[in-house]
C-alpha cells in the first residue's frame, strides 16, 4: 500500500526558502504514469495546488507560484522535493503531497498526513 | 474567489439525502475537465470520494456518488450519518489558467 510522508522545517523565516520532502514507500517514485504532487491550505482555508512532478523530471506549476516554485524528484531515494523561495506570511499553511495516476489533472490519491509550516520571524 | 464555485456550508438530518455542487466554466468542468471530490475531516488529510466524475474508490461506500453536466458537477449523499460531517472539496483542471483548481469547500453539517 503506498504512502507518503513530508517532512521539513515547521518554521522559516521571512524572505527565506521554505523546503520539504516527501518520501514514498510501498511502491516505486517511478512507476510509469504516476505524477507526484504538492498542495498547501493555509489555516482555515481551502486547498491550493502547488505544482506536480513525474519521474522522468516533467514539471506543471500553479501560474500564481511559478516563479517562487521549484520541484524536483530523487528515484534513488523515492523522493520528491519542493521549494519555495522568498516566503511570506501568507505562504503559512499546512503543506500535503500527494500521487495522482495518469497526468497532472487526475485525482490525487493517496495523500501524506500533510505538515505545518510557519513562516515567522 | 475560488475558480470553482461552492457553496460555503450545507446541511441535514440523519438519513436524509444532501447535495453539494461545484459550478466552473467552459476553460473547465465545461471543456471536458474531469471533476474529483474530497472529504476533509478536522485535522486530517483529505480523502478521495469520487473521481472522474462518477467513479468511487474501492472503499468508498455507494452512499456517495458524483455527477457532471455541463459547467458543474455535484456530489451526493444518501442516509446521511453523523460522521459525514465534514469539509467537501471539488477540483477540475482550467485550460486557461493551465493548472489543477480546486473549489472553495462545503461544510456540511449533519443536524
């Protein structure tokens, strides 16, 4: 049964890249059309899709994030990666990653436990 | 303002049968976008419901089932039970904005 777990710092500094790691068990990062995804819910709000990965290194990125957002993905370790630069305040939010099967657009399932990060000085 | 309108809240009595719907727009749900739902529950990771429309996971009991026409979908619960309530999230894919989209969210509240 496949799982995934996040982890990383729970609180960065404003201005500072905020970086997390999802790491994938009971199967393989790189089993052909599964994508690999990050979403984020700010506290008391809804769900904000970051971006997904698939494993040969293809990137799609919210339009909003882009710029701040890099994804990436290490098959050796069955992990995948996010960073975000220059963060703010309102980029606090409890972060989840997720699989989705057969393109960026397919429902995510399953997903990590999801972790809070604070971005506070 | 989420891309995917829903409504903010809905409610209803044990055993009753409620609605959630997900209004998008021809750049979504209406150009031929798969619609999938999500459960929330306080605390927790959302959960798959429905995907592609109509399609339950293995596991999810056939109280729930989604429909799609036009430029909205909906999600349905029959014999509504006590641990439904929770937070219900719709997503579709925008063409226009080339990214994943997700609703609002519907709180539903089991009287």
């Amino acid at each position: 049964q496949l799982q995934l777990q996040e982890s990383g710092p729970g609180l960065v500094k404003p201005s500072e890249t905020l970086s997390l790691t999802c790491t994938v068990s009971g199967g393989s990062i790189s089993s052909s059309s599964y994508y690999w995804g990050w979403i984020r819910q700010p506290p008391g709000k809804g769900l904000e899709w970051i971006g997904s990965i698939y494993y040969s290194g293809s990137t799609y990125y919210n339009p909003s994030l882009k710029s701040r957002v890099i994804i990436s993905v290490d098959t050796s370790k069955n992990q995948f990666s996010l960073k975000l630069s220059s963060v703010t305040a309102a980029d606090t939010a409890v972060y989840y990653c997720a699989k989705s099967r057969g393109g960026v657009s397919a429902a995510s399932d399953p997903w990590g436990q999801g972790t809070l990060v604070t971005v506070s000085s | 303002q989420s891309v995917l309108a829903q409504p903010p809240s809905v409610s209803g009595a044990p055993g009753q049968r409620v609605t959630i719907s997900c209004t998008g727009s021809n750049s979504n749900i209406g150009g031929s976008s798969d619609v999938h739902w999500y459960r929330q529950r306080p605390g927790t990771a959302p959960k798959l419901l429905i995907s592609g429309n109509s399609n339950r996971p293995s596991g999810v009991p056939d109280r729930f089932s989604g429909s799609k026409s036009g430029t909205s979908a909906s999600l349905a619960i029959t014999g509504l039970q006590a641990e439904d309530e929770a937070d219900y999230y719709c997503q579709s894919y925008d063409s226009s904005l080339s990214g994943v989209i997700f609703g609002g969210g519907t709180k539903l509240t089991v009287l």
